[in-house]
C-alpha cells in the first residue's frame, strides 16, 4: 500500500515476463497506442497489483482466469491465457479437467467452445 | 465409462460427503421431492461423473467453482461452496485472494458482493 | 403493421389477462406509477406486439420465457412467468422437464434454483 | 436411472442422429480427439440423459435450446441447432417467431444478431 | 401515446438517419429480407419509442447504448454504435474514457476488447 | 502515472464523499473488516484511478455506472449507485429515461427490476 506506481508498473512488468512470450507481450502493447492509460492500468492494475500478490501461484491464478473467461465466454482471451497458463505450469490435463469441471456450472457450449480452442492451443505447442 | 449408475450416485454420494455437512446434503435433498430425476444428475452427473474425477484436487475444483459462481453472479450457490471450499481445505486467506483476483475479470460489483458473502461465511467458521 | 397504439394497448392487455391473476396485473401497475411510459411500453411493446402475435401459442411463448430467464438468472421474473406458464396450460410435468433441459446449457447452479421455485409454486396450485 | 453407460450412450447416439447430419456429427467429433471423456458426456449426458427424456417432444427441446443459446449469446452453437431445429420440424416461421419473442427478454443486439445468423441457415434449405 | 404507427416509423427512420451512415443502414436492411416484422420493431419500436424519446439527447443515449453493449459483450454491434456515437458528437476521448470507466465494472478483458474495436474505429475516422 | 498510493487513495476518498452519504461510506467499510486489501482497491483503483479521472463528469460517470449494473443484473449495487446518480445531479426523469432506453439492449425484465428498485429510491428523497 505503501508502493508508488513505479513499483506497481515494475511489478506487472515482471509477472507479464512470467505469463507471456514476448511476442504476445508486444501484440498487447497495440492497446498502449490508443490509451496509454489503459494499458498502464493493464499493466499497474491488472499483473501488478493483483496477479504479483501472494498467497496463491501464478498457476492457480490462471486457474481462476481461466474459468472467468470460460464462464463470460471471453474467448478471445481465453486463448491468450491457455498459453498463459501452460507457461506457468499447468499440464494440458489440468487445462482438459478445468474445462470438464466447468460443464456443472456453465453447460456445455461454453465447455465446447472452450475445449476446442485449448485443442488449438495445444497443437502449438 | 463402464461404470453403471448405481456406481456413479455412490460415487456423487461420497464427494458430497466430503464437501457439504448433513445439515446441508439434508437441505439440497428438498430439490427430490420436486424432481427426482434433477436430483439424481447433481449427485451422478455433478458430484459423481465431475467432481469425482482424478487429476485435479476437490481443493482445486472448488476454486473453479467459487470463480465460474461469482462471474455469473450466482450468490445462493456461492454461499454454500465457500463453506465447502473450506471444508476440503481452502483457507481463508486463498479465498480472500481468489475474490481478489477476480476483480480484474468481472469488476468490483461481484466481487465485493462475493467478499461480503465470504465475511458472513468466515465468522460462522 | 396498420394497428394504432390504442390496438396494440388493447391487445396486449388481453394476452395479460389470459398470463396473468388479477392480483398479479395490479402489483404490476405499481411500475405505472414511477413511469406510465414503461407501462405503456410493456403493455403496447411486450405483449401487444410480441406475444399477441401468430405462429406460435401462449404456451410456447411461456417455455421461450422460462428458459431465457433461467439462462440469464432472473429469478424474480422467473416466479411470475411460472405461474403465467400453468395458466396458459404447460402442465408441472413439462416445466420439470424444461428445467432439466436447461442443465446442458446454463449449468446446475441456475438450473437448481429455478425447479426450487417452481417448487414453490406448484404447492401454491 | 438403472441404465448402465453404454445405454446412455446408445441414446444419445440415436438423439443425434436425428437432430444433425452425419458431416456435423462428424465435425463435432474433432472433440474427441482432444478430451474422449468430454465427447463421452456429451452424448451419454448431455443427449442421452437430457434430450433422450420423454415429456418434451425434440422440437420443443430445440425451442428450448435456440432460446438458451440466444440469451447467453452462443451464436456458434446457435448455428448448429437452427440447422437441428429445422430437421426435427421447426418451421422458419416458427424459428423466426422465437426470434422475435426473445426481443423482449434479451434486448435487440442478440435478437437481431441470431435473426442474421437464421438468415443464412434459411438460404443453404 | 396517441402516435399511430406510421409516426413510430418514421421517427424512428429519423433517428437512424442521424446515427448511421446510408450505407450502414442499407446493411441493417438485410434483416428486413429475413423478416419484415423484425425490421419494423427495430425501426418503430427500437428507434422511434426509445431513442426518439426527450429528456436525454443521442449523445448520452449512444453513451448508454456502448455500456450496455460492452457489458454484455456485443462487440459487432459495439462496432456499429462506436461510429453512430461518433457520428451524433461524442468525442475520440470520451469514448476511450467510458471504456476505461468500464474496468471497474466489467473487468479488464471486455474494457480491452472494446478498446481494441475503438482503435479500429478510429482509424478509420 | 505518477501518483504515489497516498494520492490515490485521496483521491478516491474525495470522490466517494461526493457520491455517497456518510451513512453508506461508514456500511461500505464493512469490508474493510474482511479485507483491508480489497478496500484500498475499491479506493485507490475504483475511486481513485477510475471515477476521479478528467474527461466525463461524475454526473455521466454513474449514468454509465448505472447502465452497466443494469445490464449485468446487479440490482444490490444499483440502488446504492441510483442513489449516487441523485447526489451528484441526474435527475429522476434522466434516470427514468435510462432505465426505458436500456429495454432495447436487456428486454424487459432487468429494465423492470431496475424500475421498481428506482421508484423505491425515489421515495426516499
């Protein structure tokens, strides 16, 4: 609470390092052109303050981002952190189950959606 | 895949066991009497065929649960799959930081409504 | 395509009056007082236009209803248009049967809390 | 309730059989080289439990399922059962009356996007 | 109230006029091929009873209008009223700014989403 | 980009004076008590980062506030920001209109609820 923005841009800095190849990094700086202040809330906020917080891995972090983005069918982004969360460590396994576990809570469309795009994911990797 | 029903149910059965006290599987069971036929697929399909699974801990799966509950909104159900995420081992602090996270996925709104829900939950614990 | 308001008005007040009690179409009107153009709009719009309309009856109007309110977990909605659902002839058998069709595309959670509902208004009937 | 799985199965095939052509049936198979288990509870439970059942014809299942499909804006599955809704029996008409009602409960958007979508599934009958 | 439906119509036509290019709403027109119905509701009813109303201008409806869509994740028609709210006068800057306001309520992944559509938008303005 | 955390939170808290009655910032602080964490973000980030920016004023900021908790049915929410909207100058007839603009974008019932939840603020003031 005591960090300045600084601290808090270094910090998403490093967990996005984590995350992301560089290459997707620099697809995601296509934001910085059209509001920088987005993406350095993206940034700051978003990896900073919350992804860089203790108490639980980066690996269950993706978890949680994960079924977020399965449940609100932000598919789109959900390609994006599938990379992620194999980067982190979790197995493509972990990734199938998440998907299965979900059927309960959002029915099947969304479980389909999303196991096709892991399919994909999966493929390049 | 070659399990038959009976195998299933008492599979869901034994998962329920673990997650929710009698008090609770004793309340769920009112949904019976209107439907049988639902109540048999939360326990076969949804305890038995989903949460039974390997690979992923009931730990885990209740962090999947808690996420794809509060991105959806669904605050009844929500109330009671924190007192099972505890009672399989999650701790307060993991929730705590779990709704934390999902600030940046579904915004303030369900979030601190999830977190108030969750102080209700801590202090009967 | 020719109707006036005063018909669109007319008819939707008939499709009401087959929906709804008139216990229910006076707590309706309780909206008429913050904005009678609202009410105007419900009544001209929502049932004089849409459920007035051919092609499909009342009763299947009513299970297009049930399920896009169960998808998008308006349960308040939910209670009134069960009840509308029995008036116009879907028996407690098919609102069953709707509600467990529902568990393949929106998940348990949503599903479990409608057939509690329903659960409440079939004891009422 | 004391089917065994491989009867699950075998009525979930036959389901499909009815509501898609053998070239989708076999597109959606490319599920199956990604997670089995997945495809297995896609047929065993979400067509041999849930469209297999008795009460609703597979018609109305179909009503049932565009309507959920169009208020969570899943519109690539949406596609597939406006092709299913026609083969066991929906009309256009029929279809584009569902359409229609749905304005009043999902908004415009997502009516008039499904409306687009029905358009081209109408022109390759 | 007393309007009669070719008013409703031809207000609506009006409102259309000041927010869509020809070319855009020779596109929408499609529908009308589709159902004719549908396209008369979205005219009429849409267009002229919603945006034509008094007490907020197109400006402030376009606001509500790209918040809603956002937060239900429409992002073609989001595409459609970046322009038509440019098009009735709200700034490049504001708009960036009402998607921005959006993080706190939907989370980043729709507020970048729609950042993303907004840039191309303004490219070609 | 520049503001060390103190000023955020400053100016969050300013903010929240202007929108919110002292009754409901002292209820608020309730989650304070579960986490202190999750209150600096609603401060520093939601208050301070978001509503405190330059751009749109407090008056248009809750208009989209309110569109979007409409949209994502987040009723609990609503009311606390309806009351909001009233403090910082949005008139009733402003929000009334609002709430029937929103129609076309969420149908029926979330534009009713929201009514309903508006007439009761309205009462109050």
């Amino acid at each position: 609470m005591t960090m300045d923005n600084n601290t808090r841009y270094n910090a998403g800095t490093r967990v996005m390092e984590e995350l992301f190849s560089e290459e997707v990094r620099t697809g995601m700086q296509e934001i910085k052109n059209i509001s920088p202040d987005l993406w350095d809330m993206i940034v700051s906020f978003g990896f900073g303050d919350l992804y860089a917080r203790k108490t639980l891995s980066l690996e269950q972090r993706e978890m949680i981002t994960l079924t977020s983005l399965i449940t609100q069918g932000a598919f789109d982004q959900l390609r994006v952190h599938l990379q992620a969360a194999l980067n982190v460590g979790l197995t493509k396994e972990e990734i199938i189950e998440l998907i299965i576990h979900c059927i309960g809570y959002v029915g099947f469309p969304k479980a389909v959606q999303a196991m096709g795009i892991a399919g994909e994911i999966f493929k390049e990797n």
